[in-house]
C-alpha cells in the first residue's frame, strides 16, 4: 500500500477544515481524552496533522495554520507562552524542508516518520523547558517514571494511528479539491 | 363401417372410461356420485386457494406482529434507555451531592467565603498541570485566589477570563507552597514536579520527619490561607552529602478525579 502526498495551495475552505479539525482534537485532549486518560497515553493528533500538513502545503499558506494550532494550545495549556507555537512551527518547517526525503512511500516508512518526528516535538519541548529553568534531570526523576512511559506510549500511539488520520485528512482534501473545482 | 370409426372410437373410449371409473371407485361402499366427484375437484383447488390465502394471511399477521413487536421492542428499548439515562443521572446526583457535602463541610469548617466552580478542561499536555475552571471575573474571582477541593488545597489561579479561569495546580513544576508539618511544625517548600507527587524542599536533615506526616499550608506567602491540608509525606530520604531531606509528598487531592472546587475568595490576593 503506498500513499502519495504532492505539496498545492490550500483553498479557503480546505483551510477552515483544517482549523476546525485542529481545534476538535484540541477540545477531545483538554475534554473527553482526559476523562478516560489522565495519564496522557494518548495519540497526538495535532501533531499528525501538522506532519501531514508539512508534506501536503507550501511552507507559508501553513505556518499561518500551524501557528493558529500553536496559538490554540499554548492557549489551552498551562506552559510558557509560545512553547507550543514555536515546537510546531519548527516541525512544520523540517517536515516541509525535508519533505522530499519523509515523504513516505509506505504506512510503515510513515509510521516510522510519525515516530521520529514525535520524539523530535518531545525532545523540543523538553530543551524549550530547560531554558525556562527547568532542570534537564527532571523527566528522569523516579518519581516521574510513570511520565516516560506515558510519553512513550504516547509517541508509539501517534506513529500507530497516524495511517489512519492521513488517509482521512487526505480524503478531505480530495473531497473539497473536487467540490472547489482545484486539481488534488 | 369406416365411415362408422369416430363414433364406435368415441363409444368405446366412453366405455373404457366408465369402467375404469366403476372399477376406481368399486372398492368403496359408496357408488359413484358425480356431484361428490366434482366437489372433490373444486375442493381440491379451494384446498389450495384457502390454503395459499390462509398461508398469505399468516404471513401478513406475522409480518405485522413483527412489526408491531418490532415498535414495541423499539419503544421498550427507548424506555429502557431513558430509565438507564435518568438512574445514571440520580447516580450522579448522588455522588455529586456527597461531593458538595464533603465540599460544604470543608466551608463550614474554614469559615472562609468561597464560590464553587466545576473543572471544565484539564491541560491537553503532560508537561503541565493546570485546569480550567467555569468561574471567571465576573464572578469575582482574582488572580492568585487559592483553589480548594474537599481533601485540602489544589492550587491557585493563574489566568482569568470573564468567566473562566486557569488554576495551576500544586503538583506543577511552577508551583511552589510555603508547608508547615502538622505534627512537628517544621517548615518547608512544598514544590510540584509535573508528576502525581512532589517535593517537600528545604527540610533540615536533623528536623522530625516521618513517613505518614500531614503537610498543611502555613499560611505565608499570602495565597493560601494557613492550615489548609495539602498532603502526606509519602518517602523521607537522608543523603549524606545534603544539607536538606528528600522528602517526597503526595498530594491529599486525587487530581485526576478533580469535577468541583471551591475558589477561596479573599480580597488580600497578591495581584
């Protein structure tokens, strides 16, 4: 099975879905997820579409995306402003610059993208903090141990479902390629 | 004669007939009556007919028995889930009133103006602990106003909106708590570490300290007033070269269950 992602324009309306789909997972992780979840082993979803969004659109028509996503989250979290707004982008980015090379031709090679990329956004986020003063050794800390798992499960999770949601952020731009008249 | 033939083979084929039918009909007692013989056809084809229209009629019975059962079932269904959706709700309500009871005693007990609010989002991150709350200025609420649940505190407010606000959680890495130990008195920081537990900082090696110790708020710092319960100590560790204890704490508020909390209003809050 092979997917195939080529970079075009978005359309108005391709962008509003987008938005709105980001700001629905948004609303499951801050809602529903945590309910059943607390302990945050769960896909990262808004990850994955920015990933699929860095190899589907041109750098500029999606930062102005991404950084409403960023927007949205550092919104909704309780971390240093900007943390996330600045994670994304550079993913956005490397995706983007590299999407020759990640584009990936099999669910598999996509996993393993997603994967990687993941364990890039944590990495960040982690680095980010540290600047902010928070000790390097912290997520090492015995006490935290059940928060690597967590991360882990979490990264796994997002590899794992990422096929998924590519073949369905994909049909959505299929479909309104074909209602908008744009060639996809 | 063999002008004859159609009439003498007409006449013997009739009597051939009524022989045979003599003979067909010769072991019964009864003799042959045409009338019986032509209503035994037309039974037979009514047989059918009856039988296909009672079959039919059968089947639009059942077909509609189905269908009304099926309404039935549907409508019982409906009933059923609305009785389960109203028991659920009572169940609810049942829990939800020993939780605000448990939240009222704490009220009573403290003495303390507070309004209750309800946990509408939690942090999509694991990184960071903080909730939303569904109270915001309008309701009076400001920032750094200590947040309270029915076990001891659970933080402080740090972002407000008309009528929502963020409340950073004691167990975030950015929190950091003035602590008495309920029992000796000793004082120390209790600081969060993005985990299910934290840190008590800053305990002198030879203060009493014990595993089971209550932790409270001293009331310094002026956020949270004084002897709120804020947890137990959970591990005490010496280590040779430090000057201070590891003391590892877990919160008296299970986090992770967190639906209603009551906002502690105070007019001297820090901002």
């Amino acid at each position: 099975m092979e997917t195939r992602f080529r970079a075009q324009s978005l359309s108005y309306k391709e962008a509003m879905t987008y938005l709105f789909l980001g700001i629905v997972f948004l609303i499951l992780e801050t809602t529903a997820w945590s309910w059943v979840d607390p302990a945050h082993c769960r896909p990262n979803l808004i990850l994955i579409l920015i990933v699929y969004l860095g190899m589907a659109i041109p750098l500029i028509t999606g930062s102005i995306l991404i950084v409403c996503f960023g927007l949205l989250t550092d919104t909704a979290s309780g971390g240093p402003a900007g943390l996330f707004t600045i994670v994304y982008l550079l993913i956005f980015g490397i995706t983007v610059l590299m999407r020759q090379r990640l584009e990936p031709t099999t669910i598999f090679y996509q996993m393993i993208v997603i994967l990687l990329l993941a364990v890039l956004a944590e990495t960040m986020i982690w680095c980010i903090l540290s600047i902010y003063g928070w000790p390097l050794e912290i997520i090492f800390a015995p006490s935290r141990g059940l928060f690597i798992v967590a991360q882990g499960v979490s990264v796994l999770l997002t590899a794992f479902v990422s096929p998924v949601f590519f073949w369905f952020f994909e049909r959505i731009r299929f479909t309104n390629g074909q209602q908008t008249g744009d060639e996809v | 004669m063999l002008r004859y033939w159609r009439p003498i083979l007409l006449a013997v084929f009739f009597i051939i007939f009524i022989v045979i039918f003599v003979r067909w009909t010769g072991g019964q007692k009864e003799a042959f009556n045409p009338a019986g013989f032509s209503m035994e056809v037309v039974a037979s084809f009514q047989n059918i007919v009856t039988g296909s229209a009672l079959a039919i009629e059968n089947f639009w019975r059942g077909y509609f028995y189905l269908v009304n059962t099926q309404e039935e079932n549907k409508t019982l269904r409906k009933t059923l889930a609305q009785f389960r959706a109203t028991n659920n709700g009572l169940r609810e309500a049942s829990l939800a009133n020993e939780r605000l009871k448990k939240l009222l005693n704490f009220q009573t007990s403290h003495d303390l103006p507070v309004i209750g609010g309800q946990v509408v989002a939690y942090d999509p991150k694991a990184w960071f602990k903080t909730i939303v709350i569904n109270r915001g200025k309008a309701d009076g609420l400001r920032i750094s106003m200590p947040v309270v649940a029915d076990g001891g505190a659970v933080g402080r407010i740090v972002e407000l909106t008309a009528h929502y606000a963020r409340v950073l959680l004691l167990i975030d890495y950015n929190s950091s708590i003035d602590t008495l130990v309920q029992r000796t008195r000793v004082r120390g920081v209790l600081s969060g570490k993005s985990a299910q537990t934290c840190e008590l900082k800053y305990v002198l090696k030879h203060d009493d300290l014990v595993r089971g110790d209550v932790l409270v708020t001293s009331g310094l710092g002026g956020v949270f007033p004084k002897g709120l319960k804020l947890g137990k100590v959970a591990r005490v560790r010496k280590i040779n070269h430090d000057l201070f204890l590891e003391v590892e704490a877990a919160p008296a508020v299970d986090f992770d269950k967190l639906e209603e909390v009551l906002v502690i209003l105070k007019e001297d809050s820090l901002l």
